[in-house]
C-alpha cells in the first residue's frame, strides 16, 4: 500500500489523517468517526451513498469537505464518500481518483517522493 499523509479541515476542527492512495476508487472517502471528529453533521449530507469494493456494499453518504491538503495539493469543496472502514485497512481513508484527474502523479520510489503536479 502507499500511504499518504492528509490534512483534513473541518467546521470545527483540523487533523493530520494516514490515507491510503486507491487509484480504483473513483472518490475520495473517509471514514465516519474522523467526519465527525472535525465538526460535520447529518444536516450537511448531500445524499446516500453505496459502494462496491473488494470487502463487499459499503453504505455511507456524501459530503462536501472545505479543504483537504495532500500531496502538495489544495483543493476546496470536494465531495467525499464517507462510511465506516475497516479497522484491518488502518488508515483514516482513500485518496479517490477524484483528487488526481487533472494531474500527473508523480511517484519516485528513488527518493521517497510522492506528489501531484
């Protein structure tokens, strides 16, 4: 797996969070509990969601984040899966294909560099 280091900002608060980079996940999801942590509610879901990944349906719902950091990159507003992960996956989360369309990832083994361009 190739982790990636997150920060999160939230209504309420702000945390560094461990996700893994998912190149088969479409979006970005995050586990419930670290939603709530930073200070997202119920009344900002947007709709339900399901997901079908190696583990089976996950049901969750979306949400749009006010920023999230990763990478060398900034982004406002996205919309982010959220439901309850494993706790074997021990991460926070997924960095979704929605972060990295648009630009070149650029993952050089050589010198521990992970980043989007």
């Amino acid at each position: 797996m190739i982790w990636v280091a997150v920060h999160l900002f939230g209504p309420a608060d702000d945390r560094w969070l461990r996700f893994v980079l998912d190149t088969g996940t479409p979006m970005t999801t995050i586990d419930t509990g670290i939603v709530d942590s930073v200070g997202y509610g119920a009344h900002m879901v947007t709709r339900r969601s399901r997901a079908v990944g190696v583990g089976g349906t996950e049901s969750g719902y979306l949400l749009p984040i006010s920023r999230i950091d990763a990478m060398g990159s900034s982004v406002s507003g996205l919309e982010v899966s959220c439901t309850e992960l494993p706790t074997w996956m021990g991460g926070d989360g997924l960095v979704g294909m929605d972060l990295l369309r648009g630009h070149v990832l650029v993952l050089d083994c050589t010198h521990g560099v992970l980043r989007i361009d």
